[in-house]
C-alpha cells in the first residue's frame, strides 16, 4: 500500500513509496519525513480538485445564499490539498473581478478528465466566479506526522489528530478546542479560532483526504472512520494513485457522479475524476 510511486520529492528518502513502508513501516517512516514530507503528485492533485470544486460550486453554491464554507483537509501531508483549495478560491475572486472590470479572464490553465464507460471528456478547470460577499473559508487540517510540514508549507496550523482520533469524534478547530485555520489573503497571517463555541456541532462542507484513506487495512476500522464523517461533513471526496479503498454500502456515504451531478452506485465509475494518474472519487453523506 503507498501514497504513490513516482520519482522521489524533498524528504521523501526513496523513490518509491511501497520500498519505503515495506523498509520503516508507515508509522515510522512519516515519522522520519513528516517535517519535509512532500506528495510528488501534487499537480494531478491539484487538477482533480480544481475540477471537482468548480462542478460543486456551479452545482450548489454559486446562487446559494452566503454562508462560512468549512473544509476539513484529513491526512493532510504537507498541504497539498490546502494549497490547491486556497489557489482555487483566490482564482475565482479574480475572474469575479475581471468580469466586474468588463474585462476577459486570462485563458484556461489546466485541463481536466472526466471519466466515463465510454470515453474521457476534457473540460476546463478555470474557477467559476466568486463573488466578494461569500466570507472567507475555514479550513481545518490534522495530520499526526506531517503537521509541521504543513505548518511549515501553508502558514496555517493543523491538529496532530489521527484516523482513530477522528472515529471517535475529535475534530480540529474548536469542535474539540483543538487548533483550527482561516484562510487568508495574506501566508504570513497567523490563524484564527475559526469556529465559535456556539458552532461546536458546525456542520462541515466537505473532507477531502489525499493519498491516505487506503492505508486504513480493517474495514472495521475504515467503517468506524467514515461513519464518523457522515455524522459530521456532507461531502467526502478521496484523492488516491488506485481506486482503494473500496467504501460500502450502509456506511453513511453515497457514491456522486460528478458529471450528471446525481447520486450512482458504489461500483459505477462514471463521474469519476481522473488527472495524471490521480484518481478523485465523491460522495454525499447520507447523515447530513
């Protein structure tokens, strides 16, 4: 099980992330990296994430009323994730401003894939725009290796919560008075307390985990995790190099077609998001 096998990045000791585990084991190697630790899948990453907020945002946020979007980054390695979400948001503050200014938006930087049976459509990943009334997002963040190197990378701060942490109900920010993020304009702004303690039970927008979910081994253990969630955030979106881990039914999630915007089965892979080799899967909560 790996995170994926390129080429090795900064502080990544080898290339190849199975010869890692397989060498330290993986509690011990992101112990070893977790300060340096860096995902070299980073711009698939970045594509899927573009792709996928852009259809959620077009889907169910863009003519809704304003309200505090909350993003919970989980298995947060570096960042990577965090990075992609805040690019993505100031983006689309600026081809708010550039259509405000009668002015033609900077042509499309990436591409995307949206998978089907049948073929693999290509579709523009430039963010729709966004209004200045919508506040700025919190993004919460935990990750029990890499939080000094997402610290490090986002100048935001992460909670040092595990997979297990968080199936027992502990969150970050003050759902649990652990450490909490606020996105800001400016990288070298210290955190905010994001959540107020009236909004203890907040409801959070979406948890995305990238490149992490798979190293779960127990279905037991996977269960009790995602059931958690469901009780907690209304979407899961899974980044990963392979189409594990396998989620059931009758565990708090439906499967989404990001394309037909429509809930589908758990084995259907229409709608899914492919980009240079990541694999990107949604689902809805059934809890929520």
């Amino acid at each position: 099980m790996s995170r994926g096998n390129r080429e090795s990045a900064s502080g990544n000791l080898k290339g190849s992330m199975r010869d890692n585990y397989s060498e330290h084991g993986v509690e011990e190697y992101y112990r070893k990296v977790g300060a340096t630790y860096r995902n070299p899948h980073f711009p698939g990453v970045r594509s899927c994430l573009f792709l996928w907020f852009n259809s959620w945002w077009t889907s169910e946020r863009e003519n809704a009323p304003p309200y505090d979007l909350v993003l919970f980054d989980m298995a947060c390695d570096s960042g990577e994730v965090t990075l992609s979400f805040m690019e993505w948001w100031k983006l689309g503050r600026t081809t708010y401003d550039e259509l405000l200014a009668h002015s033609t938006p900077n042509p499309v930087e990436w591409t995307a894939q949206v998978v089907t049976p049948r073929k693999e459509t290509v579709k523009p990943c430039r963010p729709p725009p966004i209004n200045s009334e919508h506040p700025r997002p919190i993004i919460l963040a935990a990750d029990p290796y890499t939080a000094e190197a997402y610290q490090s990378r986002t100048k935001l701060a992460c909670a040092t919560l595990s997979f297990r942490d968080i199936a027992e109900g502990r969150m970050p920010g003050k759902i649990t008075e652990d450490v909490t993020t606020d996105l800001s304009s400016d990288p070298n702004t210290q955190p905010d307390d994001a959540l107020p303690p009236e909004d203890k039970n907040k409801c959070i927008d979406m948890v995305i985990c990238s490149f992490a979910l798979h190293l779960i081994e127990t279905p037991s253990e996977l269960f009790a995790l995602l059931w958690e969630l469901s009780t907690r955030c209304r979407w899961l979106i899974i980044l990963a190099p392979h189409k594990r881990p396998e989620i059931k039914d009758g565990w708090g999630w439906c499967k989404w077609d990001v394309e037909s915007w429509s809930e589908c089965a758990m084995s259907e892979t229409r709608g899914e998001l492919l980009q240079e080799r990541v694999h990107c899967r949604v689902y809805r909560s059934l809890n929520v």
